[in-house]
C-alpha cells in the first residue's frame, strides 16, 4: 500500500488542515519540517509520494502551479488537487496523477478521461451533491479516470481514526485503484486499510505528530 504525503498550500506555504475550516488554517511550521515553503518542506521531510490541495485554486484564489511544478522534481510520485472545473485544466507531468475533485469538478464527470478521482466528503455526504459516499463511488465505475480518492474532510487534521465497517463498504463498491485520505490516526489505521483492500493512505497530522514515524513516509510503503 502507497503512503502519501499530504500537502495543503495556501498564500505560498504548506498549511495545517482541520476538518475543512480552511480560513483557519495556519503554516505548518511545528511538525516534520520547521519551514512551511512548499519545496523546502519536501527537503526536509524526504517523502516518496506526495499529494498536494492547491487550496488557493480549488477556491478560485490564485494558483500554486509554479510550486507544484518544482515540488514535483523532487518525488518519485505527485498527486495534485488543482481546483480542476474542466480538462482543459490538467497538467501534463512526468510521474504526475491530476485529482479532479467533486468539489470543483462539475455535473459531467465524463469530460474526464484520465486522472484520479476525488470524492471529497464532509459530513459523512459528497459535495457538493450531498449523495451517500458508497453510493456515488459504485457509480463511477464506469468512468474513464485512474482510481479514485475517498477524502474524509470532516476528519483531516483529527486523527480520529477508521471505522472498518465503513472502509470495507467504499472498498467493495469500487473495482479500481483506491486511496484513503482523512482522519488516519496510526500504523493501526494503516494496518486497517491494507487489510480492508486500499491502494494507498494519504497523511499528514499522524506524520507531524510522529505517531506514524518518518521514515515510513520515506520509504512510502506499508505493507
């Protein structure tokens, strides 16, 4: 299973999310790195993989795509949420995977033929439709894109912990590649969603808090 480094940027810097308040997120300068400039994060922490929100472009603030751009060179593997309305917003990258996001996506997921699906939920609901989870996911099975993400935005930042019931439905309910973002509390959770059939975890609050050590984010897998 894939471990992935999550990195939200805001204003130029890498911050720390919770729960989807995110004009209350602050530069991450307490965890795994001192410095909260994106490039420079990454050197510090040396992770394998890593996915990137854009969170000035998801709201139609700005755009973080010179960071992204360089924060790439420096992985083996980068996903990114770039705040995608369209196709014509993807990027074209070496080992790159662009997340298109129900968020910002649009009604017609079938202009879509390539990139990761992200099926952002809060509240226990997908935005911004409001549909069940388990539901939405069994009806993108027929799209065109790489393998999906079920982000738990409710759960970013808390260290919450899973509930396997739940982690199995999603699981059974889609037939590609499939990562886990939101809510990942310790190597019992990764122990979790291995054993429940996921692809890959992304993570960050259980990094910072060293309650997933670093060096499992170097080497990025579990297993």
């Amino acid at each position: 299973m894939e471990l992935v480094l999550a990195m939200d940027l805001k204003d130029g810097l890498v911050v720390h999310g919770e729960r989807g308040d995110r004009l209350n997120y602050r530069p991450l300068t307490w965890g795994a790195s001192p410095v909260a400039d994106p490039e420079e994060f990454i050197r510090h922490i040396r992770p394998r993989s890593i996915y990137i929100a854009d969170l000035d472009r998801i709201t139609g603030e700005g755009s973080h795509d010179d960071h992204i751009i360089r924060c790439n060179k420096l992985v083996n593997h980068c996903y990114a949420d770039r705040g995608c309305r369209g196709p014509e917003d993807l990027l074209a990258l070496d080992h790159f995977e662009n997340v298109i996001g129900t968020e910002t996506a649009g009604n017609d997921l079938t202009w879509y033929k390539s990139g990761y699906l992200s099926i952002d939920v809060k509240e226990g609901k997908v935005i911004p439709s409001g549909r069940n989870p388990v539901e939405y996911i069994r009806s993108v099975n027929e799209l065109c894109f790489d393998g999906c993400i079920l982000l738990d935005i409710s759960g970013v930042g808390t260290s919450k912990g899973l509930d396997q019931e739940r982690l199995v439905q999603m699981r059974d309910a889609f037939f590609g590649r499939l990562l886990w973002g939101g809510g990942v509390a310790s190597a019992d959770d990764l122990e979790l969603l291995a054993n429940s059939g996921f692809d890959g975890v992304i993570i960050a609050t259980a990094l910072h808090t060293n309650t997933i050590p670093v060096e499992m984010i170097r080497r990025g897998i579990f297993c």
